[in-house]
C-alpha cells in the first residue's frame, strides 16, 4: 500500500522520518525520469539543425557552406562569412576587437557571429544579454550600441574611423549583414581604404579591414 507523509503522521509518526520515507518512496522514479532525458532529448537536439544536409560533424560552421539566411530583409549566403571567420582564425594572433554590425532592435539574427566563431572580443554583443549581465549600466549598453550603428551608417568615414578607434577595433567586417542593415553606409568602406583603414581580405560578398589605430592617424596628420 502506498505511504504518504499524511497518512504516516496520522498514525503517530514524527512529521520529519514521514517526508524522508517519503522521498525514499519517490526517489527512484524521479531518477529514472532524469534518465529519460538524454534518451528521448538527445534526438531532438540533434535533428534540431540549421542545415541538416550537411551531415554530421564536430565543424561547428559546417552549416554555413550551404545555409543562406534571410536577416535585415535579405538573403545571406553564409559561406561568405566562413571563408572569412576561417581566414581570420588562420591569419590574426592574439585577440584583437573586430567590429561587426549590431541590429538591436531585432533580438535574435545573424549579428555576433564574428565573436561567437573566432573568439575575438566585438565593441558590444547582444543587447539584450548584455543588459542581462550589466543591468546597472543598461544605458552604456545602449550608448555602445548606438555608436557601431553609427559607425555603420554613417557615410563619413573619419567619423567611423573614430568610433572605431575609441573602442580599439582593430578590424571591421563589412559582409551581406552589414549592407542590409545599413546600406547608405556602404560607399564609405572603399572611400577610407588606405586612409583610416586597409583592405586585408576580400571575398565575393565580405570584406575585412584592418583599422589604422588612432595614435598612427594622428602621427600622420
């Protein structure tokens, strides 16, 4: 017959040794349910894919070499973006800042993927986790969030130069994300090359640049 903490108390049995029995009673189960979870959740997670056409594999950007992604009201071919997260991660030593777009308002896009697949720090991440872990400087969130916008949508390019400068970017991307979300932006990229920036890497829809620092602009007047 089944025991519960109720009816053990009312035969007299002290309140704490009727939950203990209790729990010795239910234990088993509850650990056999957590077992259930890797069995029947394993699957699920695996299915659960961007492109499972790929095949299974330990490259985490396996995907990008087929996905194309609609984000800022465009279609992005993401294996223009593996070939430069690859370039990058053969090619730049240490850990330097790369900025790339950021497209608060929208929550969840293509944004970060630069730092998420090299490692390397970006000026701001995701607004919103961001705010998450720093809910007492939630304004300087937005603040940073609001300069590499304007880095980007700015046609000037000293003034993106110089955004990029006080955060100590040392590279910038400029791939399909970043001319869908900011397109009037686009011209100054080329406008700057060999001014306040360098063309280090190229491929049919991303462009790589290295950020000349702040101090070597102002030595060269």
């Amino acid at each position: 017959m089944a025991i519960t903490a109720r009816s053990a108390i009312a035969a007299g049995e002290e309140p704490q040794h009727a939950w203990l029995r209790l729990f010795a009673a239910l234990w088993p189960w509850l650990f056999l349910s957590a077992l259930l979870y890797p069995i029947l959740a394993s699957r699920a997670k695996i299915q659960d894919r961007f492109d499972t056409s790929v095949g299974r594999s330990l490259d985490g950007t396996a995907f990008m070499t087929r996905a194309v992604f609609a984000d800022g009201g465009q279609e992005l071919t993401l294996a223009h973006d593996r070939d430069a997260i690859r370039w990058m991660l053969e090619n730049v030593d240490g850990s330097p800042v790369v900025a790339e777009a950021n497209t608060t308002p929208v929550l969840y896009g293509w944004q970060g993927r630069y730092s998420w697949f090299t490692g390397n720090p970006t000026i701001v991440g995701w607004d919103f986790h961001q705010r998450q872990q720093r809910p007492t400087q939630a304004e300087a969130v937005h603040a940073r969030v609001a300069e590499v916008q304007t880095a980007y949508r700015t046609t000037d390019p000293a003034e993106a130069h110089r955004i990029l400068t006080s955060y100590g970017a040392s590279y910038v991307v400029v791939g399909g994300l970043e001319r869908a979300y900011f397109p009037e932006g686009t011209a100054k990229w080329e406008e700057g090359d060999g001014r306040y920036w360098a063309l280090v890497y190229r491929n049919p829809g991303t462009r790589v640049y290295r950020v000349v620092p702040a101090e070597a602009w102002d030595a060269s007047g």
